[in-house]
C-alpha cells in the first residue's frame, strides 16, 4: 500500500493539505508514461480511489463522490480516476490557498492593525489544536447529525485552526464554537458531552487568554456554560 498509518493520520488532522499530498503520492507512484496505463498504475489509481471515497464518506472534505463507478476496466477507469484527482487537487489548492491568505490576514492584522491582540501561551495553543483535532473527529464519527450540518461544523473548525496563531486580533470564531457545541448538544442531548467537555475545554484556555490581556483581576472565573437539551438534559 503507498498510503500508510503516518499518512491516513496526517490526512485526518489535515484534511485539505493531505489531500493534495494524495494527489502527489499518486503521481510519483506512477509510470512516467501516462499514455498508456500499466498495471501498477491500476493498483496506484485504485487505492487512491478507495481513500478519496472514505474521505467523502467520513465527511472531512465537503466535496463530491467521484461521479463515475469502477467497472474493472483498466484503461477506462484509470483515465477517470485520473481526472477526478486532477480536479480534487485543483478544489483543494484553491481552499487551501484562501485558507492561507485569511490566515496571513489574521496574524498580520494582530501586529498591524489596532496593535491590541490576544496572545495564546505556547502551551495553551498545543492544547487548543489537540481539542481541536478532537472535536472533529467526534463530529466526523457522529451519527447524529445531519450530512450537512457536519459539513458545516467541519468547515468552521478548519477555519479556525488555519487562523490559530500565537498571537489574534480577536477571538470571535472560539466564541462562536461555543454556540456550535450548544446546537449540538441540543440535537445530540448525553451523546453530545464528549464534544461539550473539549468545547468547554477551549473555552476555559481562551477565558483565560482574554482575561489577561483586558487586565482582569486575577482568578475571574468564566460565565457558567450550561445548556439544555430538548429533553431538559444538562451538560
């Protein structure tokens, strides 16, 4: 297999920039003559091909199921798994690129702009990324949300870890996954309160990165984050 444990693990927690590293392991796993398809590029593109599947499945990319079906002929099918690859990298690039500049914009605006800013610990950030990490995979795994509303939950994670600096001008989007765990735990009532313990996790790093930069008194303690579901549970 070219695809390995290191691999599938750096793909899970970097779902944009693993999959252009798909598209590349794939290239340089095959022939140098593309005009004619051999063997191994079969078993190459084939691999890939159950992977991307599992990604779309797994909902870590919201892109679309490839639009073609394996039909066990080599040439055939090389050809559109090919072209669907080729089109993957170009959606992924893209992303990744506008990632990028928002993150740049972000770190910059911190020195640049107003010249206040929040200030994560080195510790606190690593931490930040680990519950980060973990929160999308629960919501990956869960099976009690819509479709949709992972995609859109996935998304903003990846946002916010991609504008996730030492250093923010401001830290709207922590807040804002505070009301994203709410609606979860609304729809999820218990099953939802391993995504509600990281949530309130990050809360209480970001309570104290903000409290120390408005020059609170020590030890003020974060608002109580309870919430209840449809059927009166409380996190």
């Amino acid at each position: 297999m070219i695809f390995d444990e290191e691999f599938l693990e750096y793909l899970k927690n970097n779902p944009l920039e693993g999959t252009i590293r798909l598209v590349r392991i794939v290239r340089e796993n095959l022939r140098e003559d593309e005009r004619e398809w051999h063997e191994s590029d079969y078993l190459t593109f084939l691999e890939a091909y159950a992977l991307v599947v599992e990604i779309v499945e797994s909902q870590l990319l919201p892109i679309p199921s490839p639009s073609f079906v394996i039909r066990g002929n080599m040439n055939d099918d090389c050809m559109h798994i090919n072209q669907y690859l080729n089109a993957l990298e170009e959606y992924c690039t893209s992303e990744a690129s506008k990632l990028k500049v928002g993150s740049l914009r972000t770190h910059f605006k911190a020195f640049l702009g107003s010249g206040f800013s929040y200030e994560f610990s080195q510790g606190d950030l690593e931490r930040v990324q680990v519950l980060v990490n973990q929160v999308r995979d629960l919501i990956s795994q869960s099976h009690g949300l819509e479709k949709d509303h992972q995609r859109r939950l996935l998304a903003r994670l990846e946002k916010l870890q991609a504008e996730l600096h030492k250093k923010v001008s401001d830290l709207d989007r922590f807040w804002g996954l505070i009301g994203d765990a709410g609606v979860v735990f609304g729809k999820l009532g218990k099953d939802a309160k391993p995504i509600v313990d990281c949530v309130k996790e990050i809360a209480d790093i970001v309570w104290q990165t903000q409290s120390r930069a408005e020059e609170l008194p020590s030890g003020t303690k974060i608002p109580m984050l309870t919430s209840r579901s449809a059927d009166g549970e409380e996190a």
